[in-house]
C-alpha cells in the first residue's frame, strides 16, 4: 500500500489513517480501563450469616473504591472484653477503697482518733437494727430495787423477747464487777442473771465515785452489742412508761446527734463534804458559777453516732465527780442538738397522775428531793398502779 496525499481506490489518506490509529488506541484504552477495575473474588461482599445483604462496592470520583467484610460477632466479642475489663477495673477499685477505708478506721480505733466520715463502714450489715437499748443502772445492794422493776415497768421472760423482736427495745440491767473479781457478789449476781438473763456485765469496778467510767464503759459496751437509734440510761430507783419513752425518741431518729433528757444548770459545789461536791470547780470559773447546760441523770438518751463517739474516745474523756456532768462535758465543743423534754422528769403521784388524766402521760417519774422515787422498792407500786400507760399501750404502739 502506497501512501498519498489525497484518497483513490487502492489507497488511504494519511488523515484517515491517523483517525484510525487514534480511534483504536482510545477503544483499547477504555477496555484496558475496565479490565483493572474488576473487584477480585475475594474482596465482592457477600451476605453473613445474620442475613445481611451484602456490602457494595462505593465509587467515588477517582473511581470505585474497596469495601471489605466485616464479621460482626467478631466486634461485639470485643466489645464485651473490653466491658469486662472495665468492670473488673471497677471491682478492683472499689475494693482497694474499702481496704483502705478499712485500714484507717482500725488506725482511728487504735488511736483513740474519731473516725471521719467518710471512713466510716456498716459494722451493723448482719444486724439486727433496735430503735434502743435501755440500760438500767444498778448495784450489788440493789436487788429488791430490780425485783421491783420486774413486776412493773419492765416486761420479762417470753414478752421481753417479744419486745425486743417486734417493737426493737433491748432492757439490760448495767453492772460491773468487784474489785475482787469473782467474790460473792460476783457470784450472786451470775445466780440472778441465770434466773432472769437481764443483765448487761460491763468491765467496770462498782463504786459511787466510779459512775462518770460506768456510763461510758456502758454506751461504749452497748453500741458494740446492738446497732440501735438511741441508747438510753436509766437509774434503777425510776419508773418508765416505755410507749411514751419510744414516741418520744422516735420522732428525733432521723437527726444524727441528739442529746435527749430534762435539761439543767445547777450550782457548782465548792464546799467539801456536801452531796453533789465538785472537786474540780475551779475549772468552772469563780465560786458561785453554774454548770454547763446538761441533761439531769436519772434518765437520758443519745444517738448512736454519740454513743460511737464516745466509745471511740473513751480512753481521753474527762470524767467528772458527777456522772450527769460529764456526759454533758463530753459533748461541748461538738454540733449536737440538746432536746429538753419535761416528760422525761414528772414527779410522783399526784403530778404524773394528773398528767395521765390529761392525756400527757409521762416517760419517766421520780421525786427530786431523793433523786429518784423515795423508798423506790416500795413506792414504785403506787406510781405504778396511778401512773402507768397501761400494758396495751406498749404492744400497740408503732414506732
């Protein structure tokens, strides 16, 4: 084939056959183009087994992109590893908190050291919860005076039991021991505790001087033996209505540090011999002075977070001569809400029978001039015949 310029019968121009050439590099171009852009077999999407429909393939302006096969299982196994470990992570971290917080309450303990908040664990888990802990202050010579509790105010046997477990109110008779641990006195107060089992032994030595240590050897002994709202101490020569006794404390259980009893101020005592002598007055200023605002002892109740604080300070507090003064000392200088409640201090017939007439029934009556019912072991019959709430009060009151 000849080349030349123009076109005839046996010939091509050399524009046509530029054209050509041209025209066949572009076809074969645009399939070369097509050939690469096939996906290979394995990278198509096919339906998993969940029934998926499959992945196609995205393109973009530069051309069609690859889309790979996910296994879903296999990131929802990774999903729960890793909400395992965190889990864990969280287990871990809490019980290194609670070793700690338990490292620092023992450091507290040990110390003598109030336990800070924060710090404080439920020592009550397992335990049963009382609305209170009565605990009735007695001596060795005092046994006519707790028979005479027996037979009034104070329930026994199946209905002591009874009360403890459907109204939440433990009752102990509160002594300690002779300086000769294990003399007759120790012995007869064991006989007495198998006969009636209304006891609370304390390790405390007797003696009138010793009061200030029994109370707190007492509340210090009581909040380790009953988690309970309030514990009340009570001298054995008082009559107490305990319905009344419980509604009263009842509506002070949700404040944390309650002082509960007839508040007083008397005179400090300076002269020797004298009942009620304060050998310290000194620290209460010049003579004449009063004492601090306190609760009078014949009764009184605390909270538990008080009776804690006492039982975690006992080895630092300062005991005074007189027991009620003490108690009140101990809590100067901290937020604690004294409540005064008259009803905890009626007197004898005819003032709490006059009371009971009225509908005021009181928790708790003595007569002032003896610091309690003159010749209780007889007397407490009469206040209990005239004054009593009556035993129906008790089991349906609702606390």
């Amino acid at each position: 084939m000849s080349w030349r310029k123009g076109g005839g019968d046996g010939g091509v121009s050399r524009r046509w056959a530029v054209l050509l050439c041209l025209g066949s590099f572009c076809l074969g171009l645009l399939f070369t183009n097509r050939m690469w852009t096939l996906p290979e077999a394995n990278e198509i999407a096919r339906p998993n087994d969940n029934g998926d429909k499959g992945n196609t393939l995205v393109a973009a302006e530069c051309g069609p992109q690859k889309v790979q096969h996910h296994d879903y299982k296999d990131i929802l196994r990774v999903q729960d590893t890793h909400h395992g470990v965190q889990t864990l992570d969280k287990t871990i971290a809490s019980l290194e908190t609670e070793l700690s917080a338990a490292r620092s309450l023992q450091e507290s303990l040990l110390n003598g050291s109030p336990v800070a908040e924060e710090f404080k664990l439920s020592e009550s888990i397992g335990r049963r919860k009382y609305l209170m802990v009565i605990g009735i202050n007695t001596a060795f010579s005092s046994r006519k005076r707790r028979d005479s509790i027996r037979y009034t105010w104070m329930p026994q046997g199946e209905k002591r039991k009874k009360l403890e477990e459907e109204k939440g109110i433990i009752i102990r008779f509160v002594i300690g021991h002779s300086a000769i641990s294990g003399g007759i006195v120790d012995r007869a107060i064991e006989a007495e505790d198998r006969k009636h089992g209304d006891f609370m032994r304390i390790d405390h030595v007797e003696g009138y001087l010793a009061l200030s240590g029994k109370t707190k050897t007492y509340f210090a002994t009581a909040v380790s033996l009953w988690d309970a709202d309030f514990y009340v101490k009570v001298d054995d020569d008082v009559h107490v209505n305990i319905a009344t006794l419980g509604q009263i404390l009842s509506n002070h259980a949700l404040k944390p540090r309650v002082y509960i009893g007839c508040m007083k101020s008397g005179p400090v005592l300076t002269e020797k011999g004298v009942r009620y002598y304060e050998p310290e007055h000194w620290k209460f200023g010049e003579p004449g002075n009063k004492y601090f605002r306190h609760a009078t002892g014949q009764l009184y109740a605390i909270s538990k977070d008080l009776a804690t604080y006492i039982s975690i300070n006992r080895h630092v507090l300062h005991k005074y001569i007189n027991e009620d003064v003490s108690l009140g000392s101990w809590f100067i200088g901290l937020d604690v809400e004294h409540i005064d409640d008259r009803r905890l201090c009626c007197g004898t017939p005819p003032d709490c029978e006059w009371k009971a007439q009225a509908g005021n029934t009181c928790a708790a009556s003595f007569d002032w001039r003896c610091s309690g019912i003159c010749n209780s072991e007889g007397r407490i019959w009469e206040v209990h015949n005239k004054c009593a709430e009556g035993e129906k009060a008790l089991w349906n009151a609702t606390f």
